[in-house]
C-alpha cells in the first residue's frame, strides 16, 4: 500500500508532468511571468467552465475576498454576515477593512450557513452575506439570494473550496459555485481541488462594472500605466502558476469525480457505526466536490481518534477546532453562545479523513478499518 497522504500532491503531479514542465519551460524561455500569455489563457478557460462574463485572477484566496468587498463599495461600519464555522479568512478580510463581521451558526448536517440566523442577524448597517461553500458543498443558495434581494444586500461567495460545484437554481438552471451571487471569490492554495503551485486566486463576476474596478484595484489601481484611479492592491497570479491551472482546469472535473468515488467508498464502509455521522449531500451528485470528507464523531473522543491515527501514520484534519467567535482576534460581546449551539458542537465532534484525487481501494480500506477497530 502507498503511503497515506492528506493530499498527494507528489502523484498528481507525475500524471500532469509533461504538460506542466513543458508549459513552464515556455514561461521561463520567453521571461514574460507577470500577466503573460499563460494567464490571459487561464483565465478566458475559467471564465468558459463557470459560464461567467469575468474571472479576474489575483495573489491568492484571501486578496480575492479582500479585492471583492473593495469593488463592492463596501465602508467601515458596514456589516457584513458569515459563518463562525469555517477558516478564518474569510472573516479576516471583513476586519481588515474596518467593516463589522457578524458571526452567525451553521446547520448540523451541511455545515453551511444558516439561512434562518442570517435573516434573523440583518440589521439597517448590515451590506452582504458571504456564504461559505465548506468543504465543498454548496450552500442553500436558493434561500440566500432571497434573503439578499428582499433586503437589498450583496452576496459574496466564498468559493475557495467549492470550485467545481454546481447547484440547481429555482428556475432549474444548473449553475457553477462562484457564478451565482454578485461575485465570487476562490484559492488556488496547492491542495484546493483546482490548485497551483503556490499562492493564487481569483475573483468572478458577471457584472461588467464591477469586474473594471477589480481589475483595477488589483494592479494598483491603474488602469492606465502611473494613472491611479482607484485605491488598490498588488495582487496578480504569475504565468508559473498559470501554467499549472491551466493544465489542471482540463482535469478537474475528472478530479472532482475521483473525489466523490472515494467519498463514496468512505460511506459504503462507515455509515452502519451508530458513532459516526457520515456527510450528507443536500442536492444532486454535483453539489458536493469533496474538498475535505468530514465526519461527525458523536458519543467519542475525537482526539483520541485524532492520536490513534497519528500512531498508525494516517493525515487527519480537524477543521476547525475553535470557532471564530471565540478566537482573540474576534471575540466580540455582541456574540452569544445560545446562537453559536451548532458550531459550538461542532468544534468537537469534527474529523477530516484524508481525501484527494489519488486515493486508492486500499487506504481507503485501511482508513476505516482503523477507525472502526477502534470505535469498536
């Protein structure tokens, strides 16, 4: 049996090789690797495979949040709703531009942001909603764009570990993750379902104003060369990385299929132990890309699982062990912990099984024969 890895980069890579060196070696020859030739390729691609008007590559996951609240206007003071379940990013970018974040729970069996506590948390200063697609599945869009568009918001999503996803709108039109607010955001971090080989995002839009000003504030605020129009960032994704997106844009959803077989697999040997609560889907096949499988341990030590695992040399993730409302940067007396009983359970029932495109029949069974020995 191969080494058990939380995501194997290393075998991906040699399926993808020549392409890949043959793509940089090109990069490296003609030395144009800010904005090159490489990216320009990326991002018409992106924009043909979410069926978007514009994909506006930057940095990374983070700047494309960051760049997205920037375009839309938004002010110090503005609130701005999102999951207390989730990495903290996402609410690190509303602090860092002096807006309020407001925290609220998630469900029990998706993890994704409550709809009924972000229309029970709108207020006359609240501006957005930045729904969260945890670990992949796509969140009840369907109710927050209602909620958005009887309250008069803009929706952001966070789409850094959904990409791929698709979601069946109310008028029955299936429809890429990302594509649907009023912009979306995404992370190429290296073991995102689409990632490079470094740092890299992207911003999405199908509102053409909107996309100039990103554009704009992510050079810097130029649009033409020393004229700056804009307050702005220096955000862009090099042709390196472009190469790499590039080559795994054609494969993704290949990948994404291999994710969902081997989340199958998981369940099929899982889902009969009365202590494990297995993810569930809450649409079709496509709604969920398993950027992580994530299990609910109830009744059980998930540490102890956690050390267990280490000792046989299993990967594992816990994600996350602290909610947001309770890390220093964060805390917030506006925060109660009546409203978080979700996320507050959560925290310690939750483990991450090591989940990628390369998984194979054996560490899959090896996995859960390990853990259900010890569950006994």
């Amino acid at each position: 049996m191969r080494k058990i890895q939380m995501v194997d980069l290393q075998t991906q890579y040699q399926f993808i090789k020549p392409q890949v060196d043959a793509g940089m070696q090109e990069v490296l020859s003609t030395g144009q690797f800010i904005n090159g030739p490489a990216v320009k390729r990326f991002q018409a691609n992106l924009e043909a495979y979410l069926g978007v008007k514009h994909v506006i590559p930057c940095a990374n996951g983070t700047d494309a949040l960051q760049v997205a609240m920037m375009g839309l206007g938004l002010k110090p003071g503005d609130e701005v709703i999102t999951a207390d379940f989730t990495f903290a990013a996402t609410v690190e970018v509303i602090a860092l531009l002096g807006l309020t974040p407001v925290l609220v729970d998630v469900l029990p069996d998706t993890f994704n942001i409550d709809p009924d506590a972000i229309e029970k948390a709108i207020t006359t200063n609240t501006k957005a909603i930045v729904p969260v697609h945890l670990f992949g599945q796509v969140a009840d869009m369907n109710r927050i764009m209602d909620i958005a568009n009887k309250h008069n918001l803009f929706v952001i999503e966070d789409n850094a570990q959904g990409i791929g996803a698709t979601y069946t709108n109310t008028a029955g039109e299936k429809i890429k993750t990302g594509s649907i607010g009023h912009v979306g955001s995404t992370s190429f971090f290296p073991s995102k379902n689409l990632g490079c080989y470094g740092d890299g995002g992207a911003i999405f839009t199908n509102d053409d104003d909107l996309a100039h000003t990103i554009r704009g504030i992510v050079n810097h605020g130029m649009y033409k060369r020393y004229h700056h129009d804009v307050v702005g960032v220096n955000s862009r994704l090099d042709s390196l990385q472009a190469v790499v997106l590039n080559e795994k844009l054609r494969l993704l959803d290949f990948y994404n299929e291999l994710r969902k077989w081997a989340a199958i697999r998981y369940t099929q040997l899982l889902q009969d132990h009365p202590k494990i609560l297995t993810p569930i889907t809450s649409g079709d096949c496509d709604s969920h890309v398993y950027h992580q499988y994530t299990l609910r341990l109830v009744d059980t030590d998930r540490d102890a699982v956690v050390a267990h695992f280490q000792e046989l040399g299993i990967p594992c993730g816990v994600y996350y062990p602290i909610p947001l409302h309770l890390q220093k940067a964060y805390v917030d007396e506006r925060y109660k912990e009546k409203d978080f009983t979700v996320t507050n359970q959560l925290i310690h029932e939750v483990i991450s099984l090591p989940m990628h495109s390369e998984l194979d029949e054996a560490q899959i069974q090896f996995i859960c024969k390990s853990l259900l020995a010890f569950l006994g």
